[in-house]
C-alpha cells in the first residue's frame, strides 16, 4: 500500500505540475495579446479543484491505456494490468481513472484485502503489479 501512496502522490505532483503551466501558460498569452491591460487571471477553488480531477483521470487514462503505468507508477516499479496481466483498453482505463479519482479513499482497501487490491481493481476486475523492467506486451515470448 506504501507503494500505491507514493505513486499516487508523484503523480498529484505531475498534475499540479500540469496545471501549474497551463495557468502559466494562459496568462502569459493574455499578456502577449494585451500587455497594457494585463490583470493576472484570478481562478475560483470550484475551477481548480475541477481543473485537477479531469486532469487527473485525462493523465491516469492516457497513461493506463498505452503504457499500463503513470510516472508516479513508473518511479515506484508498478503497473496496473487486467486480471490476464495485460494493458487496459482506453475504456477501462477510463472508468478506473474517473473512480480513482472520485473515491480515492478506495485505494485504502489493499491494507485490508489478502490480495492487496483497492475498491477500483475488484470492481474493475483490474491489478496494481511489480513491474520494475519496462517491456512490450509481447517481450515475455522471446529467449
């Protein structure tokens, strides 16, 4: 689970990081377009807090779906697989990441499950593996 925490909390980070350049980026383009009535854009906690949930599960879902792992996943050597131990499709990878990202509290269950899966893996029928070397789905076939 401590593991799973710390990943999690890299990849806040890289979303934090994300939003932080896009409001960068925002205002330096009001700038450029009016230097002479420039006022820092102001942005509401109902914005930000919205702004970082679909960010979040935009990153998670891209992620997921085309390499199994976010960075914070790829730091902490996991990758979240189907039961079959292969990537998930876009879809379900969609779906983990909106419930991750509205019930991060399930995350919390893998200190209580005997096979460490949180809320989102047992609905979703996914898993959270080791997976300290990068492969291809089809690397496990050759000598």
């Amino acid at each position: 689970m401590v593991t799973r925490v710390v990943a999690n909390v890299v990849d806040a980070g890289v979303v934090v990081a994300l939003l932080v350049a896009a409001y960068a980026a925002v205002n330096g383009l009001v700038f450029v377009l009016n230097p002479r009535g420039f006022q820092v854009i102001e942005v509401g906690a109902l914005l930000s807090v919205t702004s970082a949930l679909v960010t979040y599960v935009l990153y998670a879902t891209v992620a997921w779906s085309t390499v199994g792992r976010t960075y914070g996943c790829h730091v902490m050597g996991l990758r979240v697989v189907t039961r079959r131990g292969r990537r998930l499709h876009f879809l379900t990878a969609f779906v983990r990441a909106v419930f991750c990202a509205v019930l991060p509290i399930g995350l919390l269950w893998c200190a209580v499950s005997r096979t460490q899966r949180s809320v989102q893996d047992l609905v979703l029928r996914t898993a959270v593996i080791y997976d300290w070397i990068p492969r291809t789905e089809a690397a496990g076939s050759g000598p």
